[in-house]
C-alpha cells in the first residue's frame, strides 16, 4: 500500500523539477498577444481576450532582471502578483501579457494609450 501511496508524490515531484518546464513550453507556443490602435488581443489555444485601450481597472508590470516581464491587466482576482510563484504556476487565467520579452517598453506604450 505504500508503494501505490507514493506513486502520486513521485508524479508530482517529476512535474516540478522538469514537467512544469514542457508545460510553460507548450503553452507559449500556444500564445499570441497583439496590440491595435483600439485594443489588446490575447490568443491562448482556441480561447480569445479582447480587451479596448483604456478599459482595463488597473495596469501592473512585473519586472525580471533578463528583461522578461509580465503586464497585468487586472488586480488578478486577489491572487498575489508576485513573480516568486510565477515559476510554479501555470499561465494566469486574469489578463496579461506572461513573460514577454521587453516588457518595460510595452509597458510605456500601453500606459501612454
């Protein structure tokens, strides 16, 4: 009985030491985002967000040391926007542009629209 008992720590733990990496890999080749003179359109496998300039509660950057961040589009639902979880969570279901590459840029032509 221990042996079956294990058998899902065992799974859990190869998820989060190379299974989490296949899983955000997946997901950003799913992944679209673009930018009009109107709106914010996020593309993740068949599901579509279309969100119009200036509509948006609040706008966040996160910002990582490479230059990857992420720009919510939200207060994210009560969930901490903290970039120390981002590693082991999946995509966010709130809004945002996930780990793109020149965020801070982004950023400024978003906040000036």
């Amino acid at each position: 009985i221990f042996k079956l008992w294990g058998i899902p720590f065992v799974i859990a733990g190869i998820y989060f030491v190379v299974g989490r990496f296949i899983h955000d890999c997946i997901n950003r080749s799913n992944t679209y985002y673009a930018i009009t003179n109107r709106r914010i359109i996020i593309k993740r496998g068949s599901k579509t967000q279309s969100i119009t300039l200036g509509q948006w509660p609040t706008i966040k950057l996160d910002e990582y040391a490479d230059g990857f961040g992420t720009i919510a589009f939200s207060d994210a639902d009560g969930i901490p926007f903290n970039r120390n979880l981002g590693i082991w969570m999946a995509t966010p279901s709130y809004p945002c542009f996930f780990r793109i590459f020149n965020a801070r840029d982004v950023y400024r032509k978003l906040s000036d629209s």
